[in-house]
C-alpha cells in the first residue's frame, strides 16, 4: 500500500510467507508460556495474528517488551501503551534514528568485560573497577532486576 519496491521475486516473498504459515502452524497446539513469550518476541512479522491483550504481560517495567526496540514498536503499532512509546522515545532522543537491536544492555556489557578482562589475565590491574561492577550486579541480583533475570546469558554471568 505504500508503493515500497524490493529487488526481491513474488515468489521469494511466497515462501517466506509459507514458512511463516508452516511455523505458526507448529505453534498452534502450544498455548504454554514459553510459546506465548516466543509469539510475543516474534510480534514483527504477526500483525493481527496474535492477542495483543496477552502479549502485554511480558511489558517490562521500563515500557519494553523484551528491552527490543523493534519488538515494542510493533507491539505499540497494533496495541497503543503508554509506557511503551516513553520507551521509545527515550531510545531516540539518546540515540537518534539508530537505536540498538536491545537496550538496555548495562549489566551485561560490564559483566562481559570483566569476563574478557579475567580471561586476558589482566584483571588484577582493573580491581576496584571490577569491585565496582560486581558490587552494583549483586544490589541488582538481590532486587531481582530484569535486566538480569530476564537474560539467560547476563543471569549466569552475574550467578558466576
């Protein structure tokens, strides 16, 4: 509808298509929790296919839906939140038109440096830094902040 042109063939588009019907045909049966956050990360591509209603209960408390931008903005398209759109402009006005694939990733990097600094065998040079990172992690860990609990990969850097 909006006259867009792709140097890509119908027929390409058609088996894209097709196995997005083959996967949501998969996922049908499940009505788990886990298939319901998988559906609601994958909202991009879904539109009217899915009941924004349920998607809500994986908001996160800054306004994200799984801290993805593309994610939240997709879901605000087909379900108008508050909280969302103040996510999203708040990732505009510090990033510009660029924004990250996610935000926030705070916790995550800081940990991955001091894993990458531990495996260089050079953190004895970066204690206090390094204190600093784990002291403000473990606060995180003690008030169950999403940004780690909700990360498989960050949880099991900030357990470790």
């Amino acid at each position: 509808g909006m006259d867009l042109e792709f140097p890509v063939r119908q027929t390409d588009v058609d088996r894209l298509l097709h196995l997005r019907e083959i996967e949501l045909g998969r996922e049908a049966g499940d009505h788990s929790y886990g298939r319901k956050a998988y559906m609601a990360y994958v909202t991009e591509g879904l539109g009217n296919l899915l009941e924004w209603d349920e998607i809500m209960m994986f908001q996160r408390k800054n306004g994200s839906f799984f801290n993805c931008p593309s994610t939240t903005a997709a879901t605000l398209v087909n379900h108008y939140n508050d909280k969302a759109l103040q996510y999203l402009n708040c990732l505009v006005s510090k990033f510009g038109s660029a924004v990250p694939t996610v935000y926030p990733l705070n916790i995550y990097c800081q940990l991955s440096w001091v894993d990458a600094l531990e495996k260089m065998g050079i953190s004895q040079y970066f204690v206090s830094e390094i204190k600093s990172i784990l002291d403000t992690t473990y606060v995180s860990w003690l008030e169950r902040d999403e940004e780690i609990m909700l990360d498989i990969t960050t949880c099991a850097m900030a357990f470790r």
